[in-house]
DNA sequence: CGATAATTTGACCGCTTGGTAAAACATTAC
DNA sequence: GTAATGTTTTACCAAGCGGTCAAATTATCG
C-alpha cells in the first residue's frame, strides 16, 4: 500500500519528517523567487534532491506545498505584531516592533518574498486569512495605539497607516532587496544597510510620532 | 511578406499604432496581475481582443511585451523623483514627493505592480537600469538631501534610506493594495484610504525630519 | 528470517505553453 | 484596376507542465 502522509499509522516516520522539511525549505527558495505560477514542481524537486514523484508522495499537489508554506509564515510573520504590548512604553513598543521586523526581513527574505509575491498577486490563497485573523490582529493593536495617542503618549496619527508604514518600510528590504542593493552600490557588500536603516526608521518613526503640544 | 513592425517603410501604420497600444494595454493587465512567468500569451491575446498569432505579429516573443512594459514604467515612474527640486523648500519638497508618489499608486496601480513583481523577482530583465539610470538620479537626489541636512534645514538623515522609506510606504497602497483592503474593512469602500495616507504620511516625513536643535 | 508497510523510480498522459508556417484576406500606392 | 505590401487566420509543433500508475526497492517489525 502506497497512501502518502501517515494513513495507517498516525505518527510520522523520522523518513517522512525529514523529506517533508527538505521540500519545504526547497520550495521556499523556488517559490520566493519564482512565485507560484512561476516555480515548477520539478524545479523543487531538484532543489530538494528527489524525483518528481517522490516530491509529490509528500505533497499531493503543487499546491498544498504552497499552502503549508503559506500558513506557516503567515503565523511566524505576524509574531512581531503579536508581541506588541499594551502596557509597555509606546516609544520602546514601537522602536522594538521596528527592530525585530527589520530583522526579519534581514533574516527570512524567502518568507518575506514568498509572502509578497502571493499578495502583490492578489492573495489568491490567503483573502480568508487577511480579512479574517489578520484584520482582527491588527484592530486589537490600532485600538492600542489610538488610546496612546488619545492619552497624549504619542502624536495623534491614523493607527492603521501607522502599522501599514511600519509593514512596508521594514519588508522593503527584503522584497526590494535588489533595487536597494543595486542603488546602495556594491561597496555596501555586508549588511551593514540593516543597521543604517534601523537607525533611520527609529529616528523617523519616534520623531515622527513625539507627542507634540 | 510579413516583416511585422515597419520594416520597409520606416514610418509606422495606423494599424500597427493602434494594435499595439491596445496589446500593451491588455499585457499590463496580465503581467501585473500574475507576474512574467504567470501571464500567458492567450490571456494576453484574449484581453486585447485578438488572436494569439496575430498578436505576435505585433510582438514577437512575451518577453519583447514586457520588455517595451518594463520600459516604459521605469521612464514614467521615476518622474517624481527627477522633479524633486534642490533650489525648493525642502519640507514642501518632500511633501509634494509624497503626494505625487501616492498619486501614482492611487492612479497606475497595474503600473506599479509591475515593476514589484519584477525587482521582487530578482530584477532579471532590469538589472543594469536600477545599476545605471536609477542608481545615479538617487545618487544626485541624496546628495540634495545631504545638503539641506548639513545646512540644518532638515533633520540629519540617510537620505538613501529616506528615499527607500518614501518609496515603500506611498506603493504599498499599490502592490499590497488586496492587504490594505482587507485590514482596513469594506467600510472603506472609495478611495479614501489614499487621502488618509496622505495625512499621516505628511506628517511622519515633516515632523520626522523637522531640524532638531 | 519473512511479511507487511513505506518509499522510490521510470514510464507515461493529457493539457498548456510559447512560438511557427503558410496561406487567406485587407489595405494602400500607383 | 493591379501589384505590392500589410494584416489576420487556421493549423500546427515541440517542449514543458502538473500529475498518475504500477512496479521495484527499501525499511520496519515480529
């Protein structure tokens, strides 16, 4: 018998367990790079080091890979947001949020791309997931932010743009990774523009956003 | 004989003006829409109301589409950014640079979406352009900013990651326009979130940059 | 060991893809 | 008009695609 994927037995070979990262990590490179139309199952397959149908006794289909990659970012990706705090000071909050997504971006490029090619293609996969878990993460924090704004904590400023400048500005720099490479010149051959761009996003954000009387 | 694209007579046929307008209008909507790999000769073919032989007449692979695409939007949108003015004031500077930039995303979504899902793709059709023309006009652009940094009249910045941030923030309304949506609920039908972003992205860039004594 | 289940392979299929050939058709220039 | 050129269509192809199948191979367990 044959049927992929633990039928039988629920536990998960160490076999299966270790193929199923093997794909994913290969067809994370494949689909950040290619998006999903454009990445082929025989592209990861190669990447992965097996046979095409040896991929696909793993993974049914080309998308469910997709699916299982998708979900999982879509969880790690929103982590930053998550662990934004209520009760902390919304200068370090935000200065922090800033750092830990701009080291995402230096860190996890893949996800980040892979991410931005299925929304910049109109997230066909995931509408469910913004409008539903995400929207609602990101009212609770909006809601937070406009009560530190109400409470004189910080300038008075649309919480939604707020978030969405934070999103964007940080994400830049994986997903235009090589415009930003090919205006910054090779000279900045390290990472060295992570550190310049924290920099300025903290100064721009908590000057931005001072409370001012 | 069928020499497509003036061959014999220099001079262009009404037809073929008309033709390939109508075809670089349809590919803009498939190529923003799903990427080089993802669009289709048919879709492109169907979407401008012609055969597919008789649109390669026109042009004669996909990539001669997107290439003349590619160009064109590389021209049109660095617009903005040639218009920035060293002899202006700097803070309705980079005010009107935000506006115009915003404009654009409000106004050529498909436009700007193209040219994302190509850099987030690695570039591989644009490389020497974002190495040359663009790499240079920023170069000179930071240098203007540099200056009205060193003569006080902004706060001291990286005008590169000034730039970036600009660029960021005012086409996430275009490339991740689905996301904005979502998050922002259906309540925001029209188009106000731009006028939204407007104002809050003024006054982070102003009060953000505003000299510090 | 042998039996059973899990894994891997190679051959294959139907469909879509980018692109071509040649002839039919339309337009223009004289 | 008619001849030359420009345009469109029909039929087609070879390669690439996502995915299947059955058989061969390997691992697991008593």
């Amino acid at each position: 018998m044959a049927i992929p994927r633990a039928a039988k037995t629920q536990r998960r070979t160490r076999i299966q367990e270790e193929k199923e990262e093997r794909i994913l990590e290969a067809a994370l490179d494949v689909f950040s790079q290619n998006g999903f139309r454009g990445a082929t199952i025989d592209q990861i397959a190669e990447a992965a080091g097996m046979s095409k149908p040896n991929l696909l006794y793993y993974f049914r289909t080309k998308e469910a890979i997709h699916r299982h990659l998708i979900d999982r970012v879509l969880f790690t990706w929103l982590e930053p947001l998550r662990a934004f705090n209520a009760e902390g000071n919304p200068e370090s909050e935000i200065r922090s949020y800033i750092r830990r997504k701009l080291e995402m971006a230096r860190d996890f490029p893949r996800e980040s791309r892979l991410f931005a090619n299925e929304v910049l293609q109109g997230a066909p996969h995931i509408e469910d997931e913004l409008k539903g878990p995400l929207k609602e993460l990101v009212d609770e924090k909006a809601e937070v932010i406009r009560a530190w704004a109400r409470s004189g904590k910080i300038a008075k400023c649309d919480p939604y743009h707020l978030i969405f400048s934070i999103w964007s500005t940080t994400q830049h720099y994986a997903d235009f990774d090589v415009q930003v490479r090919a205006v910054l010149g090779q000279d900045y051959a390290g990472e060295g523009r992570f550190e310049d761009a924290a920099r300025f996003l903290e100064q721009l954000f908590i000057d931005g956003l001072r409370a001012r009387a």
